[in-house]
C-alpha cells in the first residue's frame, strides 16, 4: 500500500530537530512521487484509496528535482484513451484523466500546448458550456428564494387545514431544496458527477411536486395559480442544473457526429 511510507516516517518533534537534508528526505516520504503512486493504482492489491492518492499527487506542483520532461511525458500516458487508468474515478467522482489533464495545463507553456485537442473541449455532449456559470448561479438562488417563499404557503394551507406539524414540515422541505440546491452547485463547479446526479434527483422531485400542486389550484383559479407556483423556476433550475455528460461520451459522440 502507499501508506506504509507513511506509517514509517518519524514523529515530528524528530523531524523538527533533524537537518536539513534529512527534513528534504522526510518531505519526499510524506509526497511520494507520480511514478510511485502510478504502480500502486496499476498493483494487484489496488484499492480506492490509491487512486485518491494518484488524484491528489497529480493535483500537487511538480517537485523542484522533478524532471518536467518526465511528469510531461506521464500525464499525457494517462490523458490516452487507450490507457485504463485514465477511466479509475476517486471517491470524489474525478476521474485520473481529468486529473491529469488538469496537471499538464498547470504545467503551462510548452507542455500544455501537448494536450490532445479533444480534450480541449469547453462544452458538454448537448451543447451547453461546460461547468457552472454565473447565469446558473443567479437562477438557483432566485429559483430557490421564490421556492422558500411557497413554502410560506404551503404553511399557511397546512396550517388552515389544521395539520400536525405545518410549520416543522414546511421548513424541513426548504431546508432540504436549499442543501441540495447547495450540492448541485459544488457538484458542477468541482465537476463531481456523482454530487450532480444527487442533487438532480431531489431537484427534479421539487419541479414535479410544485407541478402537481399548481394543476389542481389552477383549477380553481381559473389558471392564475400557474403564474405564482413556483413549478417554472424549479423546472428550469433541474434542466439548467441537470448532471453533465461523461467526459468520454462528449467525446465519442463529437467524433461520430464529425466522421463522414
């Protein structure tokens, strides 16, 4: 496992008292290097953990003995397609590749000019820019302001009805539409699938729920209620905020949109 290196290094207050280029020697330890990690994710006993470690040394600066030649030369190993480390996910939903790709443009000038230029794509299968923009942003927190304030009525209905718990019930749904709305957020701006599909399931719930109260009141007020349920908000937000395609998808459908 890449922890043993770890569990091995000396306590602290040693560290502390040793020389410097036993100090240099103590930091190596505690940031194994990319090829070290690389064999680990590629050993027989790899578990989820190695590939974390992967995605977090391919997230730290290239060491000042590093040749950058050779760190160059390994994250593009990993952006090819053919490469079936590039496909491991951490427990955070980022993939190697994207990790890797994120590396090599932290590299800068000449090495990020080597990324493949499928890999420079800036929007998702449907044509949507990729990751979170500001329009996105401003809608989910309108969407759920004005969904926080038909809770309000909800309260009130619940309340004339003389049901248990009206307000605790209220609150407790708003509660759950701001921290999912919350989840969506941080899922696309740190690109986390796996936090995306999450929120979208309890954000398209909201749409269909503030659907099935608009329809009956707008029976009874002759269609007014459809323009105050806040059901168009919560649709639009789940659409604008649905989970982004895989990176591989976008992929293979742009190349089989451009082959003849």
């Amino acid at each position: 496992m890449s922890q043993e290196a770890l569990r091995s290094a000396p306590p602290s207050s040693i560290a502390d008292e040793a020389p410097a280029d036993v100090s240099e020697s103590l930091a190596e330890v505690s940031s194994p290097p990319l090829t070290f990690l690389l064999e680990e994710v590629r050993s027989p006993g790899m578990v989820r953990a190695d590939i974390d470690a992967l995605i977090v040394g391919l997230g730290r600066p290239p060491a000042p003995d590093e040749p950058l030649r050779e760190r160059a030369d390994l994250l593009l190993a990993l952006l090819d397609r053919s490469n079936p480390v590039g496909d491991y996910t951490g427990s955070g939903g980022m993939k190697v590749r994207h990790a890797a790709k994120e590396a090599l443009l932290a590299m800068g000038y000449p090495y990020a000019m080597e990324l493949p230029p499928e890999l420079l794509e800036t929007k998702r299968a449907d044509g949507r820019p990729a990751g979170l923009t500001a329009g996105n942003v401003t809608l989910a927190v309108v969407s759920t302001l004005y969904q926080s304030a038909g809770m309000v009525g909800v309260w009130a209905l619940l309340e004339y009805f003389r049901m248990p718990a009206a307000a605790e019930v209220s609150f407790g749904i708003g509660s759950i539409l701001w921290l999912f709305t919350g989840v969506s957020l941080v899922g696309h701006h740190s690109r986390s699938r796996d936090m995306q599909s999450i929120a979208s399931v309890v954000l398209w719930a909201a749409a269909v729920a503030w659907i099935l109260i608009a329809l009956p009141l707008a029976l009874f007020s002759n269609g007014v209620a459809l323009a105050f349920v806040p059901w168009h908000l919560a649709l639009w937000t789940a659409i604008s905020l649905r989970p982004e395609a895989e990176e591989e998808e976008a992929l293979a459908k742009s190349s089989t949109q451009s082959s003849p």
